[in-house]
C-alpha cells in the first residue's frame, strides 16, 4: 500500500486503473434470488454463468479517515426483462455516504433506506450521484450495449451489508418494457425489521 500521495489514471476505453490492488467479478450464480423472474434466471445459469459485473478497488485501510475507492463496471444484458444489476448494499455503518461520477454508459442508481424512502437517479457520463448516509444503492445498467462505468469512493470504515437485500431484496426494480427502462414494484420485496 502507498503510503505517499499518489495518482492513477483511468485508461479509455474501458476505464480500467493503470494501478488496482483487487479486481472483483460477479456472477450470475452469485445473485440468485435477485432477479425477478426466476425462470429466466435458471435459463440463462444452465447457458453459462456469465460475468454481470467487475469492480477494481484501489488498496487503502479500512478505517475512518480513509477512503476507498475504486471502479465499478456493469456489463449490458438482462435476466428475463430485468437489467443487469449490481448486488447492492446498505454500508454496514449506516450513517456512512458515497459518491459515485459515471464515465461511461447508461443507467440508474436504485437506491431506499430502512425507514421506507426509495429514488432512483440517473447515472450517464459526467453525472455524480451522491448516495446519503441510510441509503442502500445497486447500479443498474439500461443500456443494451455498452459498459456502464463508475468511480466510486466512500468511507473506510463503512463496510458492506449485502445480507438485508439478499433477504429482503429492494423495494423498486428496473425492467425493460417495450424497450423503456421502466420503475416498477418489486413483487419479492418483504418487508425487512426496522434499523436504528
Ligand atoms: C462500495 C460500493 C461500490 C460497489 C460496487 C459493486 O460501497 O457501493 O463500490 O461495491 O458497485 O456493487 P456491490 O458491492 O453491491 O456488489
Ligand atoms: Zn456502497
């Protein structure tokens, strides 16, 4: 790890770092029980378990007073008419933020909070989305093409609660209806205990 000031760049086209201390893949097989159309998903599992997202972090300590960050790259597709999508999470420390800036692509950040409060915004080059303390957040790539890339940083010390949405999932989905991104009610929603 660095421990002077230091600088990468993010190399078009793919906005990979020049420098990363972890490269993550997921899945389809790692986001079983997500998807809303659960026969689409075994369909799609049985062809191949294809790779839905990358994510590269950039190596500092997990501590307050640092911040982690990284690049996080959704590729294009859907499960049933749903988009490919991040798992999504609540920071484990719940009164912690992140700010996402797209570089490339199109989509949405859907995001709630335990006390029942859900947005989802827009997430297109040049755009920086601030996701509150209390927020969960999953990016969401509407695009049927392209990548959809976004620098990430957020609080060392936040960690990671991907249990709540595995179990409960989010209130909201995004769904290609006749070939529109479109908000609906998520139909597997239940309704997790209350959070302090
Ligand atoms: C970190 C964060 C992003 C995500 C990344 C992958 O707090 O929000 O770096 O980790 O977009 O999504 P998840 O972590 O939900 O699999
Ligand atoms: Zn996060």
């Amino acid at each position: 790890m660095k421990d002077v000031p230091f600088t990468f760049e993010l190399n078009k086209p793919d906005f990979i770092p020049t420098e990363y201390y972890n490269h993550i893949k997921r899945s389809l097989s790692a986001m079983k029980g997500q998807f809303w159309d659960r026969e689409a998903y075994n369909r799609l599992l049985a062809i191949e378990d294809i790779v839905l997202y990358e994510v590269y972090e950039i190596k500092r300590p997990e501590m307050a007073g640092e911040l982690l960050h990284g690049i996080s790259i959704v590729h294009p597709g859907k499960v049933g008419e749903e988009y490919f999508m991040t798992k999504g999470h609540f920071h484990t420390v719940l009164e912690t933020a992140e700010v996402y800036y797209c570089q490339k692509g199109q989509g949405v950040m859907v995001m709630e909070t335990p006390e029942g409060d859900w947005a989802v915004e827009p997430l297109n080059p040049g755009r920086v989305l601030y996701v509150l303390p209390r927020w969960a957040h999953r990016s969401v790539n509407t695009s049927s093409e392209e990548d959809l890339v976004t620098f990430f940083v957020y609080p060392g010390n936040a960690g990671h609660d991907y249990g709540t949405i595995e179990e409960h999932g989010f209130r909201k989905m995004v769904i290609d209806r006749n070939g529109r991104p479109t908000i609906t009610d998520n139909p597997r929603w239940s309704a997790p205990d209350r959070r302090k």
